[in-house]
C-alpha cells in the first residue's frame, strides 16, 4: 500500500489579482482566435455576452459553427441567442440551424457577437449538466455546449484567447487554461474545444504536484469538509502521475458541482487540462465516487494520451471505456484505498454485469451501426466488455511473461508510443482496433491474439484463468440471476411516468406492480439484481411502495472466492500480484 500527500493551499481564493481589459492583438490569421464574456447579471438569471473574433482568410467566406449535441444531450445551439456580426460582415443562416455562412473583405478581423443563455428548465441533473449552466451566482461551461466558433479540423494548429475580465470582481474563476482573466491557449483546436470554464461561488484551492499546478474548484455544501475532498483527490491524482511516469500536467482542473437532488445518479467526465464531477447534494464521498474519479483521472492518458479518438469512437470504446473501467478500480486498490477483499468483490461484479448481459454476444459491427443509430442502445456494454478483456489479458501478459510484463507495460507502450509520433509528425495517432492489436502482440503469443481479437470483434464468454485473484482466490461457478426490472424502462425514464409492458411472471408483478399504475419515485440500481428495487406508486388513497429484488432467469457466472484466512495471515503474499 502506498499514500501521499501534496500541498493543498487550503484557503479560499479568489482569481484574477487585476482586473483590467485583456489587450490581444486582432486575429491576424485563421488559426488565431478571440473570446470575451460580459456578464448580464439579474435577480433570476445570467447571460453571458460573448464576442468572437477571427480572420477571414483569403476567400473571405467561412462556415460558422455552433453547438450541436454532445454526449446525447442535443440542441445545444438553442443556449445561443442574438447571434449577429459587425457592420460589413453578412450572416447567412443554412438549412442546418446549427450553421451559419460568414461573408466579408479577404484576409480581415470578423467579429461575432451572441448572448450565451440557459436553454433548459428544470433541476441540473445527469440530462442536463453537459448544456450551459448559468446562474446568478455561477456559471459551469463546456466549450462543446458554449463555443461558437469558425469550422476547423480537430488536428488544426491554433492560438485563442480569452478575455474573461468583465466579471465581477468578487467573482473567482477557473477554466482549462488557468485561473486568471486573461487567458491563452496554444495547441490543436479538438483540445480548445473540449474545455471547461466555471466561476461564480466556486471555492478556489490551488496545490503543488512535483511543482505543477492542481486547481480544485468547489461550490454547494457537502457531507464532507473541502480539505478532505482536496486531499483524497489529490492523492488519487498523484498516485495516477505516479504510475504513468508522467508529470507533464504544467495545470490540472477538477471541479465539483452539486446537482439539484439529494441522491441519485452523478457524472465525472475527463476534458482538456480538466475533469468535472456532479455528485447529488448529500453524496458522500463513498466508494463509488472514489471509483468515479479514478476512472476520470485515468482518461487523461487513455485516451488523451494514447491517442486520438477515431470519428467513429464506438469501434474503440470497449478500450477507451473498457479498460478504463478495470484500472479505476485497480489505481484505488494499489493506493491502499480499495482493501483488496473489496477489490475482489469489484472484479466478481464487473464479471457478472458482463455474464448477465443480454448483449454480451453481440458483434462489435453491430454495437457501432446500433449505437450510431441510436445512442441509447447496448447502454454498458462497450465498458463491461472492455474491462473483463483487460482482465483476461491482464492475467495472460503476466502468464506468457512469468510476471516479468503486464497490462501495465502495454498501455506504458501505447502511450509512449503517441508521444513519439506527435514529437515527429506534431500530431497524434488515432486510437484503432488494428493499432491495438499489434502492440498487444508484442506481450502475448499469436494463439493469445487471436482469442483477442475474437473477444474483441465478437465478445461471448470470456472465461478468466483460475488464478487470475493471485494464490488466494479460488475461481468456481455460481448460479446468479440475471436482472430483470419486470416492466419497460421507458415508464421511469420518459413522462407520464406511467407502468407498461409489465411482465406477468415478474417479480414485480408478484409484489403488487400493474401496468398503467402512476410512478411518483424510485429506487433501481441498473443491472444489480441483489439490490432491491423501490417503486413508489400514486393510488386513490395516497402513496403505495413496492419493493421486490429484480431477478429473472438463473445462469452460471464464473466468480472468485477469497480465503480470509489466508489473506488476514499474510495479505502483502495475496495481493502481491496487483501491486505492481
């Protein structure tokens, strides 16, 4: 087990020591871009008045851009209003309202003006807080959702700025690139993008990481205090660096966000220099949350750091996704944070999401024509078959190698491998299947490979060798029911919150549940069927509750048992496998 501690400055502080108008020169050629944001602060509301500024380039035409959909929230252009451009420039609207046509003189600064506004009603919730949220009291952006901006390839060499020094002076601030008001960014424009901007109430907390920047970012009352947020993120961050081998974070964002419920689901996602967590507003920090960040942490080098995502990002999810999902786990249980019967639990749960999957056979050309048509469709898979893959082969790399290599060594490659072709080509490689495959092939004979690829391409059972957990655990097959709701999910997730497709041989048709009764509340952990389901139902005389365990049909799941005998006499010589 191994802990560490960084110096958290644990006083609030607020961003921007002077406040004067940012002074960046005109767009002098495509690639360079300017932002400023004016605040319209009322008693109920917030706008943010946002220019833009670019060049026109040589034709004098440009296709304007603005936001579309991301992560299956959609219409996000509707956040952006008054949209309009100086004197001497002509709008032109297209068929697509997320499109516009910019025409002006060749070779000149364009200027773009709109007010940024919240497009959505309703409480912030995993629905809706990938749109612009703006308050009078805060704002938390994603560039995705709030960036209007010329239409550019993802790889397109850039330099923006951002003039952030119209906000209220009392006002902190911190966003992708810095905690300052005037701010620029340097890089490819797909980076620019994915960024986040929040300010307002959010409690600013800057520590050191081997001399790099850590800005946590807080707002909203929590269970638990700031410095023990600070810390237990902080640590998880470092452990992180720690093992990639990989400090090259000059400045790291995370911030925290309460959603308008008590409890429920919440939402961590990784973005450029950052990541963001949305936790319900009495959460505590559980292991389910730790679970969260570390897998959020983990994406800033896979993906961000093994390479480019492909267009079609379904093909590699199950690794960008999958993968991810096996080491959030692992990270905390290598940090002493996770004890190792726990891990053990984890990885038999991650096997029976997989085992018990309707879906588990479904081939990868199906996922992705399924999922780009519909991204609801398959909800999981792509994560709980990447994770029992980088089990599998977890445990087959140190079998072939005698524990001379692991999984570690070949994400170590993949990663080493993109920082060496974007040091001679200034781009990175895109992630693919193919790409995959050949460095796997570096750690695992051809037999292995192909049993890979087959996984891959086809899933099915993948069965785990029996020493898989180490020397401690003893593999064996179990009969678990599969998780079976009982009615049509579209009665929770879709008004008028009404009972359908009720299946007469469910569980919950034996407690009491019929089709066509109102639901009020409920209680359902997806895909668990030893967690009871809580329904609340409105009836002529008041409320009614249903409780009943959601199972369906038996099957046999593989799972491992720990001897805690073994392991309370000499737990370093049982985990000692997942240590390194």
């Amino acid at each position: 087990m191994r802990h560490f501690k960084i110096a958290i400055i644990l006083s609030c502080m607020l961003s921007g020591a002077a406040f004067a108008q940012c002074n960046f020169a005109p767009p002098a050629s495509a690639g360079v871009l300017n932002y400023s944001f004016e605040p319209d602060i009322f008693a109920d509301k917030l706008a943010l008045r946002v220019t833009l500024e670019f060049n026109s380039g040589r034709s004098g035409k440009t296709s304007l851009i603005l936001p579309s959909e991301w992560a299956g929230q959609k219409e996000a252009y509707k956040s952006v209003t008054e949209l309009a451009a100086s004197p001497g420039t002509n709008l032109k609207a297209t068929k697509d309202p997320t499109k516009r046509e910019v025409r002006s003189r060749p070779n000149v600064p364009v200027r773009i003006s709109y007010v940024l506004v919240k497009q959505w009603s309703g409480p912030l919730d995993t629905k809706t807080r990938f749109y612009a949220d703006l308050s009078p009291s805060y704002f938390h952006l994603i560039g995705i959702t709030s960036l209007v901006h010329p239409k550019l390839s993802g790889f397109t060499p850039v330099e923006v700025h951002f003039d952030w020094s119209k906000l209220p002076k009392d006002w902190s601030l911190a966003t992708s690139f810095a905690d300052e008001r005037c701010q620029s960014f340097q890089g490819n424009w797909y980076d620019a993008l994915n960024s986040l901007f929040v300010g307002g109430d959010y409690r600013i907390y800057r520590g050191v990481i081997a001399g790099n920047a850590l800005i946590l970012a807080i707002r909203g009352t929590w269970s638990f205090s700031d410095q023990e947020w600070t810390n237990r993120i902080s640590g998880i961050v470092e452990f992180q660096r720690t093992f990639w081998h990989d400090n090259n974070f000059p400045y790291f964002l995370i911030t925290l966000t309460p959603l308008d419920f008590d409890h429920g689901s919440s939402g961590g996602t990784a973005l450029t220099n950052a990541f963001m967590e949305h936790l319900p507003r009495l959460d505590t920090m559980s292991q389910a949350i730790l679970n969260q960040i570390s897998h959020e942490e983990f994406h800033s080098w896979n993906p961000y750091r093994i390479g480019q995502m492909p267009d079609t990002e379904e093909a590699v999810n199950w690794f960008s996704e999958g993968f991810t999902r096996y080491y959030e786990a692992l990270m905390l249980c290598r940090t002493g944070w996770l004890a190792f019967p726990n891990y053990v639990d984890t990885f038999n749960l991650n096997l029976r999401n997989y085992a018990l999957n309707d879906a588990k056979n479904v081939p990868l050309k199906e996922f992705v024509r399924s999922r780009r048509a519909d991204k609801s469709r398959f909800s999981g898979l792509e994560y709980q078959r990447g994770d029992v893959i980088a089990a599998w082969l977890d445990v087959t790399i140190r079998a072939q190698s005698h524990g001379r290599s692991t999984l570690d060594d070949l994400m170590f490659f993949l990663a080493r491998q993109n920082a060496e072709h974007k040091r001679k080509h200034g781009k990175p490689l895109f992630i693919s299947n193919k790409r995959f495959f050949k460095a796997a092939g570096k750690y695992v004979g051809s037999t292995s490979l192909t049993q890979l690829r087959r996984y891959v391409e086809y899933g099915g059972e993948i069965d785990m060798p029996r020493n898989a957990l180490g020397p401690c655990a003893e593999s064996r097959l179990e009969s678990i029911s599969r998780f079976e709701l009982g009615f049509d999910r579209s009665s929770v997730d879709a008004e008028p919150h009404k009972v359908v497709g009720l299946k007469q041989d469910s569980e919950a048709y034996k407690a009491g549940l019929r089709d066509g009764q109102q639901l009020i509340g409920w209680s359902i952990n997806n895909d668990d069927s030893t967690k009871q389901v809580r329904l609340t139902i409105k009836t002529d005389s008041g409320r009614q509750v249903i409780t009943y365990y959601p199972q369906g049909k038996k099957v046999p799941v593989q799972q491992f048992v720990l001897d805690l005998s073994a392991y309370n006499a000499k737990p370093e010589m049982c985990a000692a496998t997942f240590w390194r």
